[in-house]
C-alpha cells in the first residue's frame, strides 16, 4: 500500500464537506417531494458526515503522531546535538538518544526553532 498523500486527503475532506452542504441544501428546497427520493439524499447525506467524520478523526490523529516526543519518557522538549557529520535527536529530560537526523530534518527542526547544540567530541 503506498503512503497517503495528505494534502491531497485535506482537498477530498473539503469536497466532502461541500457535497455535504450541497445535499443539505437539496434537503431543505425539497422537503415537500416525493418520499423515496428524500430518504436518498438522507442516505446520502449521512455517507457524507460519517465520511467527513473519519477523515477528520485520521487527520488529527496523524498530527498528533508527527508530533516528536521522546520514546522513552514521552517529553516533547527534544534537542538536535551536531558531531561532525552526525546530527542525532535526544531528550532534553531523560537525555536518551531518538535518532540520527537527515539535513532536511535539521532544516525543519530550525525553522520550528528546535534547540541546537554543536559539539566538538574527538571520538
């Protein structure tokens, strides 16, 4: 199965929600139509919010997961120590090790304003 591309989940949400609407708006224009076609577009409403429903719940929980919190404690005040080539994601609280980070990490760990300590260790 291939990663969910996200951004592409945000634009079905917001096409969701509108179709939501527009099925709302059908509902209240035709109130006075034939039974059956009513118990459609309820039917069809109620796909909507439950679908609306789900990708919201999937879209706050992944952010909630990208979120670094240290795997051992579960602190989130993390900090990036630079060794030479080695860039390694430790917990500011327990001091324990994450994991080595790529260049572009250290690019979004700048600009969230992560703290950065460069060390000069001769291993």
């Amino acid at each position: 199965m291939g990663k969910l591309d996200l951004g592409n989940l945000n634009s079905i949400l917001e096409n969701l929600k509108e179709s939501e609407n527009n099925i709302k708006n059908i509902l209240e224009e035709q109130s006075s139509t034939l039974f059956h076609t009513k118990d459609y577009y309820e039917g069809e409403l109620e796909a909507y919010k439950n679908a609306v429903m789900m990708l919201s719940i999937y879209l706050e929980k992944h952010k909630r997961d990208n979120e670094k919190k240290c795997n051992k404690c579960g602190s989130t005040d993390l900090f990036i120590e630079i060794q030479g080539d080695r860039r390694g994601l430790y917990c500011g609280k327990c001091g324990k090790w994450q994991k080595w980070i790529t260049k572009d990490e250290l690019q979004v760990a700048k600009f969230r304003s992560l703290k950065i300590i460069r060390s000069n260790k001769n291993e």
